[in-house]
C-alpha cells in the first residue's frame, strides 16, 4: 500500500467528495463510474466535515453465532491490525449476510475505533446506535439502520472486500462526506490533493459570472468556456504528470 504525506491527507480533508470525484475522473484511470461507491452506502452524519484515511477492511456476519468467542469476537485483532496502515484507519465492513439481519456497529464499537485512531466507518450492513454515536462525532456510512445486533462477529481482517459495488483493499485510500464515498488511487492522492483549488477556481468562473448578475446566454457561454478550458488544461497537466 501507498502512503502519501500526511499534509496531503489534511489537505483532502478541506474539499467535498464530489470535487475529489471531478479531479480524479481528470486522470482517465478507470471509468468514471468505477471509483465510488453506489446510493446504498450513505451519511449517518451528513452535517460532519470530510473523512479521508486508509482502508482497515473486514467481513461480518451476524444471522448466526460464531463458532468461537461472543458478539465482538475479533475486535481485539481488528484494532490491532491499524498499525499495519501507513496513517489513520477507515474501518470498511463487507456484511456477508444477504439480506442484511442486524447492526454491523454501534455505540461500544464506534467508541473503541475512535479510541484507537481511527477516523470513519463504512459498511454494506446496517447501522444502530445513532444518537449515541453522533456524540463521538465519528462519520459512518450504512445501507439502512437496525436496532439489534444479533450474533455480530467479525469473520475475517485485511481482506479485499465489496462494499457499494466497490472492490476496497486494505490500504486504500477513502474520502466520504454526506454526499458519498469515493476511492482515491494511492499513487494519485497528492496530485488530487493538490489539484482540487484549481479545479474549484475554474468552477468559480462560472457561478461568481452568475452571482454578479447581468446574464445573458453569450456571455454566460463564454464563461461556461472558459471553465470548460481550464479544467481540460488541468486535465492535461495531471495526466502529463504521471508520464
């Protein structure tokens, strides 16, 4: 896994998910509907700034009880496993019961994330606990709420998992606000980082030309041309970048 410095992290974490998804799409990496995850991953917290950190992945089941320990079976190993990331853990949970029958996490498991570093959480089960959650202030993403947890156990750790028909490895890097969560490829984090101010500048063009009123269609094409022209130049720089 590719770590970027840590200023670049910080620096992620002052932009909104959807421009990090415009930037990226600039580096024709992949398509540009590969990268993020779909509707059924949202905001239990839409009102908490940006969460950006590394994949600490796991499966979950909880329709029957495990065949060793109790309802945290693996906790233990789990946070133990965030030293092996090179900065702070977004724990990612595939739910590997279909249809999802109870909570992937609540109040005791999202205390004890934050308490070992971690910064977020995502899963493709369920949430509980909410309002006692909130408090922590620690950003999670679930495909719905229940309010039991039935037999919860972790089933495995590090792991390549999928979660909103995205393939998340461990190591991977994850922005999510209340619009979504998107990947960001490793090795083009800092770029991104980097590129976000510039793509938002050529974004300006356009909506200060229509707050300053005085509208009409030539002119409003105009500035919608030239934001279109610095964006593909910015395109052109970040992909120029990486040859």
């Amino acid at each position: 896994m590719k770590a970027i410095p840590a200023a670049d992290l910080e620096k992620l974490r002052q932009y909104d998910t959807p421009t990090v998804c415009n930037v990226v799409e600039l580096f024709d990496l992949t398509a540009r509907t590969a990268f993020y995850m779909d509707g059924r991953i949202r905001a239990c917290y839409p009102k908490l700034p940006p969460m950006v950190g590394y994949a600490a992945t796991a499966t979950f089941r909880s329709s029957a009880p495990p065949r060793a320990g109790n309802v945290y079976s693996g906790l233990g190993e789990q946070v133990a496993s965030f030293a092996e990331l090179p900065g702070p853990p977004v724990v990612v949970f595939q739910d590997l019961d279909n249809p999802v029958v109870s909570a992937t996490f609540g109040e005791v498991m999202c205390t004890t994330y934050k308490a070992f570093g971690a910064v977020g959480l995502i899963t493709s089960g369920a949430a509980r606990d909410l309002d006692q959650v909130e408090g922590l202030k620690f950003p999670c993403f679930a495909d719905g709420v229940i309010p039991a947890h039935g037999y919860s156990h972790i089933v495995s750790i590090g792991v390549p998992i999928h979660v909103g028909g995205l393939v998340v490895s461990p190591g991977d890097i994850l922005h999510g606000d209340c619009n979504g969560v998107t990947a960001i490829p490793n090795e083009i984090a800092s770029a991104v980082a980097h590129a976000c101010k510039e793509y938002m500048d050529a974004e300006a063009v356009v909506l200060d030309y229509l707050k300053a009123g005085k509208l009409d269609p030539k002119t409003y094409t105009a500035a919608r041309n030239e934001c279109g022209d610095r964006i593909k130049a910015l395109g052109k720089k970040l992909k120029g970048s990486r040859t």
